[in-house]
C-alpha cells in the first residue's frame, strides 16, 4: 500500500514501534482530563439544582387539567370552578402561538365553563336580545353586561366577539366548523368590532377559527392512534419480543457460523426485498381498473387516513421502485466489493470469537437503556415543570391617568390596597401567564441548558459504553494465547478503569459533541422563525449552516468513538487519543474505507433482515390476512400504527445487539492496524490476529505455534 513511504508518514503521525512490555490494554495508568471532569461534576449539581427550583415552582397539573386566565383550575373538587370542568378561549386562533409549547398556556382570555358554546353567535347581534342570557355565561365572571358598550367590552377582553360550536376535547373548548358546512353569518350581522374600535368580517374570524380548528384534527388523530395502542400493546410486545429473539439467535448462530451466516444474511435480504418487489407489483397489477385508484398522490394530498394510499396504483408503483433501487445498489455492491467481503467476514468471525469470551457484553447495551432512560425522563419531567413555573401576572388598568397603571397587582387584595384607593377607577386585570421575577425572566435560558445537559449525560452515557466495550474486546485480541492470557473479568475491568481514571476524557468528548448538539437545535429554532421571511439569503444561508453543523457532527461522533477506543487501550488523554486514532485510520485510509464499512454494510443488511422479518409478520397479522389459533387482530382505526411500532421497536432492539458487534469489530480493527504496524511476525514480534486474517493477509508468525 501507498501509505508505506516515509513521507506519507510524516503527514499522519508516526507508525506504532514494538514494545516489549506492552501486552494489551494498560492497568497501570493515571487520571486524564481532570479539569473537564470537574467541570462536569459541576455541571451535574448544576442540573440537579435547576431540577429542584424546577419543582419547587412548577405545577404539572397545568398540563393535564386546564387552567383558567386567573390560574385556576376547571373542575377540581373544591374550587370555585368544581361545576365548570371545560376551558372556554376567547379567541381560539392565537392558541396555533409558539408560546404554547413553552408555557401550556394560550395567549388569549380563558374561563371555565359549564358546557362548550353549542351556537353560532357574536356579541353584536346577540347584545340586547334574549340570547344575550346565553352568551353571558362566555364573559368573565364578575361582568356587568349594563355597564359599557360592545366596544368597550371586547376592548377590555370580558367577552368573546364571537361564539363558534365547539366540542370538548381533553376537557377544553375546540371549534367544530365541519358542524355548519360554509355557514359563517347569523342573521343579518356580518362584521363584528374589535377592541380598537375597527370593524372586521366575521369571514376572516371562521376561517381563522378553521386553521385552529387543525389543532383539534391533530388531536382526534392522536386519541386514535391512543385508542389503536390501548388494544394492541400486548401484540406489538409480542412482535418486540420476537424481534428481540430473532436478534438473540442471529447473534448466537453468528458466533458459530459467521461465514455462513453472513451469505445466508445477504441472500435473504435480496430476497426479502425481491418478494417486497413482487407484492407491490401484484398489488398494482390488481388495482388496475378499480375506481379511483389511478388519482396521483399530489392531487389527493395529505390525509390522516393513510389507508388511502394504499388504494392508489402510484402508491405501490412508488414502493416497487424503491426497492428495485435497493436491490440493485444492494447486488452491485456485492459485486464490487466481494474480495473485500471474505476480509470483512474474518473481521465477523474474529469479533464472534471475542463476543464468545465475553458473553456478557451482550448485556451491556441494557444498562445503557437503562441510563439513558434515566437521563430521558429527568429531561422530561424538569421541562415539564419549567414549561409550568408561570404564574398568572395582574395589572392595574383602565385609568390612564393613574401613576399605578401598568404595575403588578394582587385581585384578592387589590380593592383594600393604597393603589385602589388612589385610583378609583382602575381595577387588577390579568395581563399575562408568566412572571416578572427573575426566575421567570430565566426560565428560557434554564430551558436550554435542560436541553444542553441531556445532550451532555446522553453522549456520556454512550461514551461510557463505547469505552468499556474496547476495553474488554482489546483485552482479547491482545492476549497471545486466548483466553488463558485474558483477565478474569474483561468487561467489568474495563468498566472500572474508565470510571475511576476516565470520567474527565469521557466528558471531554461528549461536552464537543453537545456543543454541536446544541447549536444545531438552536438552528432549527431559527430555522422555523424565518421560514415566514422571503429573504432567500438568509434562507440559503442557514440550510449551509445546518449542512455544515451536520456533517461536523457526524465527524466528531466517528472521531469520538476512535478516541475512545484509544482511551481503552493505552489510558491517554482524549486529544491525544483522538489524534493518535485518526493518524492510524489515515496510515491506513484504504483499509478504512473499504474493510470497515463493509462490516457496517453487513451488519446493516443483518438489521434489515430482522425488521424486514418482523415487519411482514406485523403487516400480515394486523391487516388480518394469517391468523394465531382462535385469535385475531384487534378492530384498529389505523393498522398502520402497531406496524410501524414494532418495526422501529425491532430496528432498536436489533441495532442494540449489533451495536455490541460493531463495537468490538472497531475495536479490534484498530488493534488489527496497531498489530501490522507494531509487529513482523518474528520470533520476538510475533502477530497477535488469528491465523484466518494471517491467512487472508499473506502473514505467518515464524516458529510460533498459530493461534
């Protein structure tokens, strides 16, 4: 190879000499990057921190039960609310806000209510009527309908300007526009005023309405999709659990029979996909003629049905092209890359054998889940009770002339305080759902560094798994005579040592992997700020930034991964490890390019084969074409929900246990390049590898028994 002459390296490092007295991972080895562990403990007491004020303010009740403008629940048993139990808003359209992800709470007037408005009204045509009594019950509490004019009442925001059937749902008030089909006027009114005076067409308020009226669609189809996993959850259970034994058994067969394995792997997949081919091609053979079917996705657009699709001949005709795509890229690189194959194979065959000495490493990728499980759901709840710190903000108003207009105010105390009586006219409104203190004025901030930092303790925890997966896989490849030169407990040693000497590094790596996290979040948050503008600059250039951020992450998850298995081995700190690594794939960049990513190839045509298999089992069972005995499946609103359930469920579980193979073939791929460079196959340098890859390789150990 190229990579042999000096020059060459002299721009990648400097090749591994032979140490005598190296013989594997390193014990004797001390703490690197403790700065950066310090900081991460801090940072920890930090977040811990965050939680606990999170929870001390926070009220997670704000996100189950609904809240009136005055923060006061509907409908709990000994409130004033107890007989009112659905919310009402005054103007549903300003509920599709961004502030309601933030703060559950929609920036409009909000009351509690007896039943939803069941009629189409507006003040104007209602006022001084006998339906005014109806109406009323929409108003705020303590309004005086005598008092003021329509103007003055939709100014001050004590009325909605208009009522629209509504239905409740999730114990809130939600337009039911489909009711009255085009009808958008009662009687002769057709303009209502505004707070400010303007006249505007009740038109514009439906259809307003009827864009908010998506936010109630979007939740029937989420009930739906609940009601489908209520009745199916033990199935799709029982297709995990399969997944997880189909997974168990291909890693088992794969231990004994990797060469075997791996070409049985790769016909079944081209004929998996080969039938996937033939079923879609039966399916739009049998459409053809039927009513209906020959309607193009484009003009049939979106539903949420997606049952429909399937009735459409572009549908299947769609599908069959994707997988004759697959297949043929599938078929072109088996053919190209066939030599390379029997390499990647013995790499398998390798790695089976060190999985086979550490069996336990199979169980590895559960306390992962389990941590990050962990991290998951202290996210979770302390955004939760972020997102719920608010408190209802009063002001005085009404009276311009007051010098109390527009501060902070208290209703339950407000009529006996100094402001009331010097300002007889003004009153204690509710301005806004937030806070005016300083916990308030940081509770986005602090919702960001809750993102940061589960970003950071996520990349640790895997971090952690990575390096103590190499630690125990380079402990095999290094021992000459396997496993009598391994130690007793591989994996729960190469756990130790990276807790004990390796917090720091490992914190290191993942703190420049949240960083880039981080940022492309926050581009993504900027991205659909400016998506309303037409500066098509701008527009250009943060789709080159969230490009760029892209790759970069990409890059530092391949370069992290190869640094940890340095850290693994040698106990360096992670900048010197991560250079180390990279200097070593660049020595050896054609070997890189083609042997590893053949191995991922293999062991992605593996997870294919697995979700494949379960996925048309699920796609048979729950469209009710085999039968499991007396059973069936059960009546669903969409099949295609427990469906795509157990295929995503089946790809975690089944990347779970490859995740371990594709650790320990990395790692002792590196080991493998480690080893050329280190030894000559003498007496006094013999090769570590196996005897199949000394073989593949033209390599022999002279006077030395093959291992």
């Amino acid at each position: 190879m190229g990579g042999d002459r000096p020059h060459y390296y002299g721009k990648h490092g400097t090749p591994q000499k032979y140490d005598p007295t190296f013989k594997g991972p390193i014990y004797n080895r001390g703490c690197t990057d403790v700065i950066c562990c310090v900081l991460f403990f801090l940072a920890i007491v930090g977040y811990v921190a965050v939680g606990l004020i999170a929870w001390t303010h926070g009220d997670p009740r704000k996100v189950i039960y609904p809240t009136d403008s005055r923060g006061e629940f509907c409908g709990q048993k000994g409130t004033k609310n107890a007989n009112k139990p659905f919310l009402f808003y005054f103007n549903i359209v300003k509920c599709a806000s961004p502030l309601v992800l933030l703060e559950f709470q929609c920036p409009t007037p909000q009351i509690c209510v007896e039943k939803c408005p069941d009629r189409y009204l507006t003040l104007l045509n209602a006022r001084n009527t006998p339906e005014f009594a109806y109406y009323k019950q929409f108003c705020v509490p303590d309004f005086q309908s005598d008092k003021k004019s329509v103007a003055e009442v939709l100014r001050d925001g004590q009325c909605p300007a208009v009522l629209i059937p509504s239905k409740p749902l999730a114990q809130r008030c939600f337009p039911a526009i489909h009711a009255h089909k085009g009808v958008i006027m009662v009687g002769n009114a057709t303009t209502y005023e505004d707070g400010h005076g303007s006249r505007k067409n009740i038109t514009e308020l439906v259809e307003g309405a009827k864009q908010a009226n998506g936010i109630l669609e979007a939740r029937q189809l989420a009930m739906r999709i609940f009601e489908d996993y209520t009745v199916s959850w033990y199935w799709i259970v029982i297709g995990l659990v399969i997944a997880m034994a189909l997974s168990l058994l291909f890693i088992i067969l794969l231990r004994f029979l990797a060469g075997i394995m791996v070409w049985v792997m790769i016909v079944m997949v081209i004929l998996v996909l080969g039938y996937g081919i033939f079923h879609c091609y039966m399916e739009y053979a049998r459409l053809r003629g039927e009513a209906g079917s020959d309607i193009s996705l484009v003009d049939l657009g979106f539903q949420t049905d997606f049952r429909v699709y399937l009735h459409l001949r572009q549908t299947w005709m769609a599908f069959m092209i994707i997988l004759s795509i697959l297949e043929v890229i599938i078929i072109l690189l088996l053919i190209f890359l066939r030599k390379r194959i029997l390499i990647a194979i013995a790499l398998i065959k390798e790695a089976s054998r060190a999985v086979g000495y550490v069996m336990c490493s199979m169980l590895y990728p559960l306390v992962t889940f389990f941590l990050l499980c962990l991290c998951i759901a202290y996210w979770a709840s302390t955004a939760v009770f972020l997102s719920t710190s608010n408190e209802a903000v009063y002001k005085i108003l009404d009276d311009p002339s007051c010098s109390f207009t527009g501060k902070t105010c208290n209703p339950e105390t407000f009529f006996n305080s100094t402001e009331s009586r010097s300002c007889p006219k003004a009153s204690c409104q509710f301005a806004f759902y937030g806070g005016e203190s300083g916990y308030h004025r940081a509770l986005l901030g602090l919702q960001i560094f809750n993102v940061f930092m589960f970003f950071w303790l996520a990349n640790f925890v895997l971090a952690l798994g990575q390096v103590t997966l190499a630690g125990a896989f380079a402990s095999y490849y290094w021992a000459l005579r396997k496993p009598d030169d391994m130690p007793a407990f591989p994996l729960f040693s190469a756990f130790g040592r990276a807790l004990r000497y390796h917090t720091g590094s490992l914190a290191f790596g993942s703190l420049i992997l949240a960083i880039v996290q981080i940022i492309r979040v926050i581009l993504e948050y900027l991205d659909q700020r400016l998506k309303a503008a037409e500066n098509k600059f701008a527009k250009f250039l943060m789709t080159c930034l969230k490009c760029c951020f892209w790759c970069l992450e990409k890059f530092i998850k391949f370069l992290n991964r190869n640094a940890y298995i340095m850290i693994a081995i040698y106990g360096t700190n992670f900048c010197t490890s991560a250079r180390n690594a990279f200097f070593l794939l660049m020595r050896n960049i054609i070997r890189v390019a083609v042997l590893d990513k053949v191995t991922d190839f293999l062991f992605l045509l593996g997870k294919l084969l697995i979700v494949g298999s379960v996925g048309i089992l699920a796609f048979f069972f729950f469209t009710h074409r085999i039968r499991i005995v007396q059973d069936t499946a059960p009546p669903l609103n969409y099949y295609w929900v427990p469906i795509l359930t157990v295929i995503v469920g089946s790809y975690l579980i089944a990347h779970g246990f490859f995740s371990v193979y594709g650790m320990c073939v990395d790692t002792l791929f590196l080991c493998f390049l480690e080893d050329l460079e280190r030894n000559d196959g003498s007496v006094e340098r013999p090769y570590f590898m196996s005897s199949t890859l000394k073989k593949l390789l033209n390599k022999t150990n002279k006077k030395q028994v093959e291992s």
